[in-house]
C-alpha cells in the first residue's frame, strides 16, 4: 500500500538517501516496505522513532535496539553490512537535513502521530562525572563495565577468562586453544623465565597472571580498577596455590611505585588512558621496566574517525575509551624513551575471537537475560554483532606491540630474530 505508514517512512527515507533502502522496514500497524530478500528493520511502536527524533543516528538507533523499540528480522550482522556499504559509498555522509527537511520529517512525523516528549534513555548509558580521565572518573567508567556481573563474563568467555584477542593458528581451533595460544606467545616475546618478575597494568581477570606464574614460574604482580575482577583474581590464585608467587592490586597505573620489574605487559588496557594521558601511560611503561626488560602492549586501533568507538560504544560499553592509528601509538611509546621492536597486526583474530563471544551470548541467552537483563543482553548483542564486523572491514584493527628499554649505552638486549615465533 503506497500510502501506509512503512511506504510513507520509507518514502522519506530514500528521498533522503537518493536511492532505495539497503533494508526492509515494518511498523507497528504491521504495513511493510523496502526490500523482501533483506533483514527488516521493525519498528514495534511510535516511540521507537521518538527516539531517532531526539538522537538522529547510531544513538537514537542503539537506544531503540535496546530497549526492544526497534528491533531486526533476519541477519543482524548483514543488516549492519548493508548500512556500512552506504556509508562506504558516500551515501549516507551526503544525507543533511536542511530547514525543508525537518519541516517536513516533523509533519510527518505528527501525521503518524509520532510526536511528544524525548523517551528516557536506557537505564545502561554511562553517566559519568567529573574531570575527563581523572582518578575518579576513569575509576567509574571501568566500574560500568568491567563490573557489570562476573557471572556473565564467566559465562561468555573460556576458561582462562582473557578479555582480550586470541591468537589462532586455524579458524578451527577452540576460543579455549586461541587464547591459551596468545597467553603463551606473550610470555613468550616477554622471554619470560622462571624467577623473573612481571607487571601486569589493567590485569582483567588474570589470564596473563595465572598463564604465566604457572607456566613459566615468574613472579607477578597485577593491576585493576574494578572491584569486581580483584575478587575473581584473588579466588582464581587461591585455586591454583599461586597466592605466593602473585600479588594483585586495585590501583591505578598513575600510582605505581617506582619499582622496575623484569617484564611489563599490558593487554587491552591503553584504549582506556585517553589521549592526553597517554604519554604519562607510556613513561610509567618505560619506568616500571628494568633496561634491557622487555614491554608488551596489546592495543585496539582506529582512524581519526570516531576514535572513541562511535556513539553507541561511548554510551553503553567503554565510556572515555579513545583508539588512534597504530603509527600514533607508537611514537608514543619512543618518545617515552622505548626502542619499538615488533609490531604484530592480529585484526582477523579479533573477527573470530568476537564471533566467538557472540556465539556463546545466542546460546545462552536465557541465562544472559537472567544475569543482566533483557535490555542488558541487547546491548551486548549489539555490541558483539558491530564489533566482529567492525574488525573484519578494517574499520578497527588490534596489534601487539613489543618494545625493550634500552640501557644507558643502548644496548637492548634484544636478538635481532623473531625467537617467540614458533
């Protein structure tokens, strides 16, 4: 029916994208438009486009998902694919609303009897306060995530609990294998030995720390902000006897002492320091370290567009989170004074690594919903389902990056081979 309330949304829509929707729609009278061979947007009631009305774009769209407004049939992961087509072509870059077009999206919008007040957004958005990446506030945006249930990322991940890439040698391999196969590269290109003594800045739940006191005898001592992951390391130690051997602490890398230990690693944490602090992150890298000791970071990367994931990230899952080119990082881990020595691009482990994640959220989602919510599931189905396309279409990547810190006559230690490759 050229006339229902889909074909007129449609209408609209397409007159602002210059050519056909990527996608089907339905509305809440059950009319349809767009494309049958597609995944169909549905939008299940007005308030749904209340929301794009008061956040045009990827929050308006989020806060829909989430609260279940607006929902999709069909392929989530091919809907998001069809939308970064048009992005990629310039379609979407080239859609602004000019004065006659809010005239007209409001009086469509009346006619549909659409408009009234903004909708609450989501109880899950992070409303943080305070001076950008103060002690305070970086503590609260870890807290918003990193401590939403230990239950749940039980439930998510392997059992060695690393939240974090995995290496794999073959898309067959298990998450479980992947990640114990990145655990033993880093202890590797750390040339861990037994004796020795590793820092850990931004532990997550212990992967590394257990991974590498009980495979390769070192002493270590671990960092985190969330309460939550400090009491999951503590039982984790207890349960291995390594309480001796492994210290882990909530504190802040801004609070360390100055005490150099053998090897520094620090894995998925940097995104979380913010740009202008990152220099103090990478002199604290350079400081905590021995000469001649040996620094691994595992660092998520982006453009110079939406460095901080995007407004949907920023919001629901990494409040302050900033990503830059790879390049940028490692200028600033030699002007901090680090000899950079590989750099290890892994982006398609990402793709398979989330892809895991995201497989195992679908199959357990009664108890995810049980353990963090209906709205709470949604927002990590969307989050899972972007971030696994965003690394396959080179839109984010992840490296490792090894540095070494040379002593006062620039000797690095370091062999001139890649011995960790094996």
């Amino acid at each position: 029916m050229p006339n229902s309330t889909a074909h007129r949304l449609a209408s609209f829509a397409e007159k602002l994208l210059g050519g056909q929707l990527p996608v089907g729609l339905r509305t809440w009278d059950g009319s349809q438009a767009g494309p049958v061979d597609a995944p169909t947007v549905v939008l299940r009631n007005r308030r749904a486009l209340r929301r794009l009305l008061f956040a045009p774009g990827e929050l308006g769209l989020a806060r829909a998902y989430v609260t279940g407004d607006l929902d999709v049939e069909g392929d989530l992961a091919d809907g998001f694919r069809r939308i970064w087509a048009l992005t990629r072509s310039g379609e979407l870059n080239r859609v602004k609303l000019g004065p006659r077009d809010w005239a007209e999206a409001v009086k469509l919008a009346a006619s549909l009897g659409v408009v009234g007040p903004p909708p609450k957004p989501p109880a899950e958005e992070a409303r943080l306060t305070g001076k950008l990446h103060s002690l305070l506030r970086d503590k609260s945006a870890i807290a918003h995530h990193y401590d939403l249930s230990n239950a749940f990322y039980q439930l998510l991940m392997d059992e060695s609990m690393a939240y974090s890439s995995a290496y794999f040698t073959s898309e067959s391999q298990s998450l479980e294998e992947a990640q114990h196969d990145k655990l033993e590269m880093i202890c590797r290109k750390l040339g861990l030995r037994p004796g020795m003594r590793l820092l850990d800045i931004g532990c997550g739940w212990g992967s590394l720390l257990v991974h590498a006191a009980k495979h390769h005898g070192v002493h270590a001592v671990g960092i985190t902000l969330s309460g939550e992951q400090l009491q999951h390391i503590r039982a984790r130690l207890a349960q291995h006897d390594l309480e001796d051997r492994v210290e882990v602490r909530r504190q802040d890398y801004r609070e360390l002492p100055d005490a150099p230990f053998d090897a520094v690693a620090s894995i998925e944490m940097g995104e979380h320091v913010g740009e202008i602090n990152y220099p103090t992150y990478a002199a604290t890298l350079h400081k905590m370290v021995k000469p001649g000791g040996r620094v691994l970071i595992q660092q998520m990367s982006r453009g110079n567009v939406a460095p901080g994931g995007g407004a949907f990230i920023e919001r629901y899952i990494a409040p302050d989170m900033t990503m830059r080119p790879v390049g940028r990082t490692v200028d600033h881990l030699e002007n901090a004074g680090l000899e950079v020595r590989d750099v290890h691009a892994m982006r398609e482990h990402y793709v398979w690594t989330v892809r895991a994640w995201a497989d195992t959220l679908e199959e357990n989602w009664a108890d995810v919903v049980a353990l963090i919510g209906e709205t709470g599931a949604r927002v990590w189905r969307l989050y899972l389902v972007g971030g696994a396309l965003a690394f396959e279409e080179n839109r984010m990547g992840v490296d490792q990056i090894l540095s070494v810190r040379p002593d006062e006559h620039g000797v690095s230690g370091m062999p001139a081979t890649r011995e960790w490759l094996r």
